[in-house]
C-alpha cells in the first residue's frame, strides 16, 4: 500500500524545500556581493554567471529535497498555475504559499547570520545590501518593464516546467526532472534577468524582503526606498497562468488528440510539477 502524504507532511516538505532552494541561492549572491576583488591579488568570488548557476543547482536540489513528498513546487506561481490548469486542491494553495514563503525568510535569516562579519565590513549600516537577498529593477523609473520581465520570465519556467513533466511530451527519465528545470531557471537568468532580477517566484522575493525589513536593511523595496515589492510577487503569478496556457492551448491538446484542450489529468494531490524558482537579482552583484 502506497503512502500518502498528509497536508502537514505536504507543508513541512514545501518549507524545507524551499529553505534549500534559498539557503543555495542566496548563499550565492552573498559570495559574489559580499567577497568582492577589491585588493590585487584577492580571490575573486564570481559574478553573475555563478549566480545563475548557482541558482539553478539551488532549484533543482530544493526540488530533490519535496518532490516526492509535496511534489516541490516551492513557489506559489506553481502551485497557483496547478490549481488552475492541473487540479491541485484550492484549499492548498494558501497554506503551501505560506511555507514556501517561511522557508524563503528563514534561510534568508540563515545567510545573514553566517555572513554576518561580512555584511558589517562591506555595509554596517545595511544601506546597500538588501539586494543580496530581494530583487530590484534596473530601471527604477519604468516598473512596467521589471513587471513584463517577471511576467516572460515566470510564463517560460512554467511552460518548460509542464513540457518537462508531461508524461504525453517527452518527459526525461531517471528522475532527471529536477536537472532540467535547474537548467530552465539558469536559461531564464541568463536570457531575462536583467531588469528586475530574476525572482519568477513571489516567495522568494517576498520572504527575503520581509526579512530585510525585520533585520533593519535599508531601501529594501518593502519599508524603505522605492516599494517595488509588487512586481515579483504579482507578475510571477500571473507569468505563469500564461505560459501554462501557451502550453495546453499551444502544445497539449495535440497530445491529448483532437478535441478541446482538456485539463491535466487528475493526478495525485502530490504529483504536481517539479519546481519553483529562485532568482539572482542583477542588482545583486557587482557593479
């Protein structure tokens, strides 16, 4: 007899989850901001190439870590788009987007009190580091380009996410899902993570964010400086309603055969698609 998994069991996975995602990834915009090569002969610790890779690896282990217990969406733009298009229960989506969003602020926490010594050598007075956790725009006065970057963003992850574990596409095996979406958040950051970070993912922005603005950052986009914190909670959200419909309007219903594009199979409540996404902000590295 196989088990299934209780909502509790469900929540503590999305919240662990989601805790790995963000510890791997923003442990690596920490490394890039904060241990720059200012001294000849220094180390250098990267640039944005390592946070996009970072920042895949961080996806894919966080969902190694839930998927087979939650189906480590970790990420309310997934588990929003597969309530609507795949059948995941409603009543989940509320209480997974908040674990998903605990285990943002936690790890979060986490990395702040690890780099402590640093942030107190790079920025003592927290002026100019909340992006090492939270995304900002490039282009401060035009919000509407950081909002259709997050919405392309966010529609690519979930339209690859659902060609990925579509067992009527071309699904890859051996439990390799997980690799491929990492590789899907890498290609989304180094195509469109320009203009407002990469966040495709409302609880890795927001939960970090709120963290900031606990621990005393300065212009965090949430208590100080321009509030920016909208973008990558609202356009994430609805970026990925419509990659989800590009691909059953676009791509399934020809799967399925003739007919109107039907809804996912009813699916365990758990076998939802294997993601979220994480997010190097641009504004987080050196500049």
């Amino acid at each position: 007899m196989s088990y299934k998994p209780n909502l509790a069991a469900e929540l503590i996975a999305e919240f662990l989850g989601t805790f790995v995602l963000m510890l791997f990834g923003i442990g690596v915009v920490a490394m890039v901001v904060l241990f720059p090569s200012n001294v000849p002969g220094a180390t250098v610790h990267g640039g944005y190439t390592n946070i996009t890779l970072g920042w895949g690896l961080a996806v894919t282990m966080g969902i190694y870590v839930a998927g087979k217990v939650s189906g480590g969406h970790l990420n309310p733009a997934v588990t929003l788009t597969l309530a609507v298009f795949r059948g995941f229960p409603w009543r989940k989506v509320l209480p997974y987007s908040i674990a998903q969003t605990a285990g943002a602020f936690l790890a979060a926490a986490l990395v702040y009190r690890n780099y402590l010594p640093a942030f107190h050598q790079v920025d003592p007075q927290l002026e100019r580091t909340a992006g090492v956790f939270t995304t900002f725009p490039a282009f401060p006065e035009w919000p509407q380009a950081g909002f259709l970057d997050q919405v392309i963003g966010t529609a690519l992850l979930l339209l690859l996410v659902l060609a990925i574990t579509d067992e009527l596409n071309v699904p890859p095996g051996a439990n390799l899902a997980p690799a491929m979406i990492g590789l899907v958040v890498v290609a989304i950051g180094m195509s469109f993570g320009g203009m407002h970070g990469y966040a495709i993912n409302p609880a890795r922005d927001f939960g970090p964010r709120l963290f900031t603005a606990v621990a005393g950052f300065r212009n965090n986009g949430l208590t100080d400086g321009p509030r920016v914190w909208w973008v990558p909670v609202f356009a994430p959200l609805l970026g990925g309603l419509i990659g989800a419909a590009v691909y059953d309007f676009g791509i399934r219903r020809f799967l399925c055969g003739a007919g109107t594009p039907a809804r996912f199979p009813a699916a365990p409540e758990t076998s939802g698609a294997r993601v979220p996404t994480p997010d190097p902000s641009p504004s987080s590295t050196p500049r």
